[in-house]
C-alpha cells in the first residue's frame, strides 16, 4: 500500500477517480491539493519547463492541479509571451 496524503490505510488503486470526456481526471482532493491556489513562481518554472517533457498528466499531479488548470495557465502564458521567460528562468529549477 502506498501512503497517501498521511494515510497508510489506503492504496492508490482503492481512491475512486472519475475522468472527463476527454479523459483527464476530475479534480479529486487528494491528487489535487492545490487547486484554486495561485501558482508560484516555481509552479510556473516548472509547468513551462518540463511540460514538453513530462505532459499535461504528470505536471497536473506534479503541481497539484488539474490537468484542465495545467492547459489553460501554458496557453494563458503562450499568448502573453511569458512561455520562453520561464522555461529559461532557471531560479527554482535547474
């Protein structure tokens, strides 16, 4: 069993998940801690710069947001021109 959250009683195949249409988790508060939180500034490091590595699905989990959040801030970011300033950043995230 893998610990979740500071519960060992649990395995992560037991918390029940629902998935869009498109298949991307539904906000669940256990793999998405953060969500309705600002990003950071290293939030913001790291979605910009490991998002072509890593994808939507593990930065989402990463990050504690969803996956629909995760889009909507790179695309946010793209068409102001912010992209390129933090995936370069290199402060949180080397």
């Amino acid at each position: 069993m893998a610990q979740i959250r500071g519960r060992e009683d649990i395995s992560v195949d037991e918390i029940p998940v629902e998935y869009d249409r498109w298949g991307r988790m539904k906000y669940h508060p256990e793999f998405h801690h953060n969500q309705g939180k600002p990003f950071t500034e290293s939030d913001l490091e790291y979605l910009c710069k490991f998002y072509e590595i890593d994808g939507p699905k593990s930065i989402s989990l990463a990050l504690g947001k969803t996956e629909h959040t995760i889009r909507t801030k790179l695309n946010q970011l793209k068409k102001r021109g912010l992209f390129e300033y933090y995936k370069n950043l290199n402060k949180h995230w080397v």
